[in-house]
C-alpha cells in the first residue's frame, strides 16, 4: 500500500468519523440543534439530518476498513463482506432523507415530535447566533 493510498485512506477515515460522531451525538441527545430547521433537500415533516450523519459515517468508515482488512489480512472474502455493511447502512442514510421508521428513532426524538416539534425546545433563542453561547455564559 502506497503513502497516496495511506493518505486517502486517512482523510475518508476523518470524514466518517467527523459524521459517525455528529450522529452520535444527534442519536443520543446530546446535540439537538439541527431538528429545529428542516433543510429544503429533506422530505418529511421534521429534520432528520442528524440521523443522515449517523448513518453516512458508518456507511463512510466502512470504506477505510475494508481496504484495511484485505490489505493486512489479506482475506479479500472477509474484505468484501465488512464493504457490504455499507449497503444497509447506506440506505438507512437514504431512507433518513424521507423519515426513519419509529423503532429506529431515538426516544427524545420521538417525544420531541410527539409534543408537536416545538423549536425552541431543541434550539432556544437565547442560543441563537455566532456568540450565542457567550451571552447565555453571561447572562446567568
């Protein structure tokens, strides 16, 4: 394995993480911003990006361990099997464009919803902004 292909390997490995972790944190609870405002590429009644990052990660880090698995193991068929863990992956990523079905929405999301999807629950005003976060320090 050449240095380019090291090199490429890493920065798709970053790229997944990055949206692996953001998923993370949306699936979890623990960041709740990105449901206030549904995107105009999203269909649905309600914002489902942060699902979309969750399984765009996984869908993304599947790439680096596969290549990874052939190339030190080298078992090409166990290769070809962790690469064809993208494809759920991938179209539960596709299915988060239109909506999750409900047993794959995390607990907090679906009372969110349930309560009518009020904004300021998951993205107070007071936190709007670039320095939102300064004057809510402040303000307290």
């Amino acid at each position: 394995m050449g240095l380019e292909s090291i090199a490429f390997l890493a920065v798709i490995t970053m790229i997944g993480a990055g949206f692996f972790a953001a998923g993370y944190l949306a699936y979890a609870g623990r960041w709740r911003r990105w449901a206030a405002y549904k995107r105009y590429w999203e269909f649905g009644k309600t914002s489902h990006f942060g699902f979309i990052c969750l399984f765009v990660g996984i869908a993304v880090l599947v790439i680096p361990l596969s290549a990874l698995t052939d190339e030190l193991l080298g078992a090409q068929a166990v290769a070809r099997a962790v690469a064809w863990l993208a494809l759920p992956a991938g179209l539960l990523a596709v299915m988060s464009f239109v909506g999750l079905p409900g047993f794959l929405k995390p607990g907090w999301y679906k009372e969110w919803v349930a309560r009518g999807a009020i904004q300021h629950e998951v993205y107070p005003p007071a936190a709007a902004g670039a320095a939102g976060w300064a004057r809510k320090g402040r303000e307290s």
